[in-house]
C-alpha cells in the first residue's frame, strides 16, 4: 500500500506508514519481547551518578547497535553483559533488540532462560520448532544464562545440551547472540567450556563484566544507600 507524492515536480510512490507500522508490530509480537519490555530504551537508561562499569555497559550497548550492520556476518558479531543482577543488563540489550526490530527491520527472538525452559520442559511437542526458531532467527537474545539457584547455575544436562545445541549453530553460522547472564566468562567455561569458550569468542568485541560492590552496581538497592 502507498500514495503517489511530487517531491521537485516529480511523481514519487511513497509507501504508507502504515504498512511499516504492521510489519514492525509482527516482528515485535513474534520476538516474544512484551509490552513492558518494549519500553526499555537506549534513552531512558540512566547513566548519571552510576558506577563506571554500568556507564561502560551502556557505551559497550550503543557502539554495538551502531556497529551492527558491519559485523553481523562475522564471527565476533556478537554482545555479552555479565555480572551483577540489578545492572542494567536486560535493560540494555532489550533496548538493541527494540532498536534492531524498529529502526532496521531485523527480527529478534528475546529467550528469558529459566521461564523460557520451564516452557519446553512443559511442552515437548513445540521444543522442536522453538528450537529451531532460535537456531534460525536473525538476533538470539538469551536473558540470565545460567541464573543462580541457592549459589549454584541452573545447568541440568538436559539444559546445557540443548543451549549448545542453539549456539554452536550460531556460532557455524555466523549468526549474532545477545548475552545477558550472571556469571562471568570463567565461570561460564566451567559450566561448560565447549558452550562458554564459544560464547567468548562470539561476544570478544562487545563484552562487560560487572563485578564489584553490589551496593554501588544493584540499582534497586539505591532506595537503601540513600536510607543509609
């Protein structure tokens, strides 16, 4: 659908912006981003009075964004934010996600690791195909790879088999990932070296390890340091 338009006396067939807008609302509703996420922007991120290592998660995050389009065919193409929970992590590769689906048309398939498995250990007949999408898809975004359970990852066999399965296919295919998760890359070997030493050298380029004072790095602790 579209309209002619003249621009400098010439005829010009100019595309409605409502077909864009139903292209971008399919890919948004196919991403499984919700509705909440889908406010998580670059520019509502709060980088002032925060913790160096958050305003470097935050440049890491828009010099990703802006390099996309260069590196998305190499095998170094790829984003990780490890660390601290309360970060900004999934706040900041949730707004690259937003910003790919919006501004260049790029699908993405957001997977929140433990509700995301929790959903396939309950439904075997869709495991299939959602693995497939996530192998396939454009952008991979996984979010808190590996979260804590009473100290310890949350890495069944069962688990870790299939998350290699979806990135060593990544990795041969030289198709993007987006990791968020709280562990740094050690630990992640030590889970398992062959997914973890994968996730490295996909993610080389683009990675930030948040590590430190939980007070400084959590924001969701800030009502309690300014109590203190």
């Amino acid at each position: 659908m579209g309209y002619l338009e003249k621009r400098d006396g010439v005829e010009v067939w100019v595309r409605c912006k409502c077909v864009e807008w139903r292209r971008i609302r399919k890919l948004m509703n196919s991403s499984d981003i919700t509705a909440e996420f889908e406010k998580l922007q670059f520019k509502n991120f709060v980088t002032e009075g925060k913790h160096d290592l958050i305003v470097e998660a935050y440049e890491c995050a828009v010099d990703y964004y802006k390099d996309f389009d260069n590196i998305r065919d190499n095998r170094r193409n790829s984003i990780a934010l490890l660390g601290q929970p309360g970060s900004g992590k999934t706040h900041l590769l949730t707004a690259i996600s937003n910003k790919l689906i919006k501004s260049k048309n790029i699908p993405v398939q957001y997977f929140p690791y433990v509700e995301g498995f929790n959903d396939l250990k309950d439904d075997f007949e869709k495991l299939e195909e959602k693995l497939r999408r996530m192998k396939e898809v454009d952008v991979l975004f996984i979010d808190d790879l590996f979260k804590p359970l009473n100290g310890k990852p949350r890495a069944t066999d069962w688990q870790v088999e299939q998350t290699y399965s979806v990135i060593n296919y990544r990795y041969l295919n030289h198709k993007p990932i987006m990791i968020s998760s709280e562990w740094n890359i050690e630990q992640l070997v030590q889970i398992d070296e062959a997914l973890g030493t994968r996730i490295f050298e996909m993610c080389e380029d683009y990675i930030v390890i948040i590590e430190g004072d939980r007070m400084q790095l959590n924001h969701r602790l800030a009502g309690l340091r300014k109590n203190q």
